[in-house]
C-alpha cells in the first residue's frame, strides 16, 4: 500500500530526515546530497559546518539550533515548524550533524510527523562518534584489542529526575559525545569499572580545519586543556592512533 | 612536517582506506566517491553491492573477499597486495563495506602500511550498524528510552582460545554485526543481563532491495526464518520501529 500525503497546495509532499556527516562538506553522503538540492526549505540545527548548507541551492533556510543568549528553540516548537512547512511545501528536509539519530532526536521528530500523518524518509550520515576517529586513524574497534563499543551522551537531559546512564560499561572502546562538559564526573565513574591508565584521546573540532587532538588517560585527561564540541574516545585502541603518530 | 612518499616510478603515492557505507551506492560519501574517481588500483572485499565500483571508472578492480569454496586471502596476504600495489601506483583505494574501522579489520591495513612508510589516508563511512536502523525508522538512540548504545561483533575470530565478547553490555541499544550465524548462543548469553521480552528487530540486506524486516523478542528471534547478512537490534528503541509501522 503507497499513501500518497498532499500538502496544502494539493502537491505531494516528503519529509526527508538527513545526516550531515561530521563537519567535511565532503562526508555527506550522494543521497543527503540531493534531497537538499530538491529541497524547498531546510530546517538545520548548529552544525559542525554551515558549508554543508551549499548544497540546498533553492532552499529557504530555517535555523532551529540554539544560539548564546538567545532563547532557544524546544523539541516541540522544532516539531511544530516541521509540519507546518510540510504543509505548506513540497521538498522539506531537516538536516542534522553527524546521523539524524545517535543523539539527533530524530526519533522524536519522525513520531511528530507520523502522527500528522505525513511521508518521511530517513538518510543516515556518518556520525561523529565513529567518523571523527576513523579520519584521524583512531580504530574504534581493533583485532585483539576491542571487539564491542559503546556510544553514549555525555549530556543527559538536565531535567532527568533520575540519571539513565550508569556509566558501567563493559564494552571494549566508550566513545563519549558532548561529553566535555560532564568529563570529570563521568570519567570518575568509569574509573569505578576500567583501569585508571586507560587510555583517552580527545577530539576537537573533528575532520574541521582547527581539529585539535589531545591524549591523556581515564585519570588525567580532565588536567588537559579540552574545549568543547569534542569527542571522547576511552580504550586502548587509543594506542592504535599514539602508534602511527609516534607518541 | 610533510614527507613525500614515492612510489616505485617516482611518483607521489597515497592509499586511501575507504568505508562503502552500508549498500545502497547513494550512502556513499562525496569524499569516497572523489577517491575512487581518482584511483588506479581499488582492492574490494565481498561488499554489500558491487554497483559501488562503478564510480572507480579508471581503475584496475582487485577482488580480495572471501569466495565460496575457494582458498580466501588471509589479512597478512592483503596486506602483501595493498603494499605491492601502493609500490607501483599513484593512487589505490582500499575499499570496505560501511565504516573500514567498524569490525572492517581497516586498523590492520593501516599499521601495515604505516610499517612501510607509506602515506594512507583514511575516509570512514556510514556504518551498517547505524545506517541501516535509520534508514527504517529505527533510532539506535531515542529520548526517554535509550541514551547509549554498544556495537558488537557476533562472529568473534574461531581462532581466539578464550572469547572476548562477554555479552553483559549494560547500554540500552545492542546492535550486532554479523549475528547471525551465533544468534542462539549470543540471545541466551545477553538474557542473562536483560530482560527475555526485550524487543529485537532484525534487518536483512539492509538498504537493498531485497531487504526483509523480522521482529521478535531476545526469547523468540531465534525462532523465526532469518538468513545473513543480517543486523540485530537488540532494545526497547526497536518499539518506535514498531510504532510507525502500526505493528
């Protein structure tokens, strides 16, 4: 069964949900590529890169990021933008960094259009969380050295009553997204269940022109000078990296 | 510091490791693509869809994947060809189905070029493990449900003498790679940490038109007709999955 979903004008109508990749206009993907050439509006959130944003020639573009001292907009404003350009359009796409779903809140917004019920593709892109170390030789999973990895978010909802993650876990390789603002309390956990001298390799700014890579271990990186957006990598396939780098 | 790496006619050479993304040739990156434009030589594995090969239009094509009944290439082997190859050419791409640092045993490739002195550069990809979730409507992550999530590998190397894998992940979200073959064994080792009616969703020949969708529990996947290659989602994420699909 196809539904065929008509926007207010009577023309059929797509929500395409779509992964910037990491930050490199170059890793976005040929599919990502041309929804936002077909696009008639594009919703994006802050991204790694604004570049990114070229590819969406005939596009009105829709900022829904958060900005400094600006109230920001709520998940449910965001949602309720989403539709009604829906409705109003033919092309929209919702373009969000790395993949619309690790830690995207994709999910949230993908419910918010089926229960309009209207049509939405979703397209993947490389997240950061795998992306940002392969670019820079940093296997996230090795042979001998780390057969499973967790990805997590360093940033719980600060309105949880209740925090969700444990930080207990069992995996080979931990690699922390938007984790350089909890860094000493989350590592101090996963000291509780890994080695202190495991490993640590901070990204910076990943597969960005102002990357910056700092190495430490669970026990000293928070002495390290770290400035966020960066990613968290633990484990000891860190020294797969420190081995081609001579360090 | 920049250093010059020649190849055996005095030319500059690179080998570029490159992830293929998870099958459909559109989630493939635009620096993927620009690489296999620009190659000489392109060793492959058994990817997911050949149609991919089809952007390395000036290359000689090197198939070093597994053959049914036939003697496969063992990784010392593969490595000897990257490196002869990279000796005598300007450009060669070694290509690996989603993300080459993903279980795609890229690490190994790397650290033997980098004993050669040769320059690699390294293009990840969209990780099946992720992509394919997407690009169904299953987010990997999801407010509320699951803040972290692990990837696994379900087919540990058969020469190991003691597993690795333990099975006791404490992320919300498991996904395996290559889990089929050992499904029965790895359900009953991850119902020892979580619940036997944690919902699991399995995806056949993700992105690809012969894609198949299976859902059932961590009690009775096993059950149900399942045939590799297969991704297993393993969480109570695959619930928003079953939402959109009225399931």
């Amino acid at each position: 069964m196809i539904f065929l979903i008509l926007n207010s004008s009577g023309e059929y109508m797509v929500v395409y949900l779509v992964g910037a990749g990491p930050g490199d206009p170059e890793l976005i993907t040929l599919k990502a590529v041309n929804a936002l050439k077909e696009a008639d509006v594009v919703l994006y959130d802050k991204l790694a890169n604004d570049e990114i944003l070229k590819y969406a020639e005939n596009a009105k573009l829709i900022y829904v990021g958060k900005q400094a001292g600006k109230h920001y907009k709520k998940q449910d404003e965001i949602n309720e933008i989403l539709i009604k350009e829906a409705k109003e359009n033919e092309t929209v796409v919702r373009l969000k960094g790395g993949d619309p779903f690790v830690f995207g809140r994709g999910g949230e917004e993908m419910l918010a259009l089926f229960k309009e019920g209207m049509d939405f593709k979703l397209i993947p892109g490389v997240t950061s969380a795998i992306g940002v170390p392969t670019t820079i030789g940093l296997p996230v999973t090795h042979r001998g050295v780390a057969t499973s990895f967790t990805l997590v978010t360093g940033h719980e909802d600060p309105a949880k009553k209740e925090k969700q993650v444990k930080w207990d876990f069992t995996a080979d390789t931990i690699v922390i997204l938007m984790g350089i603002g909890n860094l000493a309390e989350n590592t101090a956990e996963i000291m509780k269940h890994k080695d202190p001298d495991t490993p640590v390799c901070v990204i910076e700014n990943g597969t960005m022109e102002n990357q910056r890579i700092i190495t430490g271990t669970l026990e000293n990186i928070t002495e390290k000078n770290i400035n966020p957006p960066a990613l968290v990598v633990i484990g000891h396939v860190v020294n797969v990296f420190k081995e081609i780098n001579h360090e």
